[in-house]
C-alpha cells in the first residue's frame, strides 16, 4: 500500500510504501522514483510503538540491524531511515499495516 508523506527536514512531497514481508513488513521511502531508504522490521515492534506511544523518537531495530526510527506525534508519524525521513498520518500507516500483515 501506497502512503502520501512529506518530509519533515526539506518539506518535499513523498510516498511510503509497506509491504509484506517474511519477517515482518518492508517499508520504502521514496521522492518522486528515487528510492531514498528499505527497511524491512519486525511487524510486531512497530505495531507496540504505533499503540503505546511512547514519548520523543523511538529505535526498531531492523531485519538486517539497520535502524528505523518512529515517533509518533498525535496522529502524524515520523520515520526516519538513515537521512531519508517522512511524516504520515498514524490511521495510514496503521490501515496499510492491516493490509500488509496476515491475519492468523
């Protein structure tokens, strides 16, 4: 699934996209067709920082030890994946996470 975002450093317009993946979900960061960063977290560590909102940023580690930051801010989410970042509405990425997990 497709997200709208828009960075937060340089306010250019940008997409999220998540998918699912065998350890989880992938997210991708991307400017127009430029692919600016690929994470690929454990479906489950994004879903608690999602729920519980904790306070200021907050590190889920990836897959392959990459970091992926999240913070959520209201109802905006900020992630951050090396230098790329991206602001999305939280029920977005919470609807493009339903899709992108598989339900038992």
């Amino acid at each position: 699934m497709v997200i709208d975002a828009v960075s937060q450093s340089t306010g250019a317009e940008r997409t999220v996209v998540v998918e699912p993946a065998p350890a989880g979900v992938v997210l991708v960061i991307r400017e127009k067709d430029a692919e600016l960063a690929r994470v690929e977290v454990p479906a489950d560590k994004l879903l608690t920082v999602l729920t519980e909102r904790p306070a200021g940023p907050q590190v889920v580690v990836a897959i392959d030890k990459k970091v992926l930051e999240v913070e959520v801010r209201r109802n905006e989410v900020l992630l951050t994946a090396w230098k790329a970042d991206a602001a999305v509405g939280l029920d977005d990425l919470m609807d493009a996470l339903a899709e992108a997990i598989p339900s038992d």
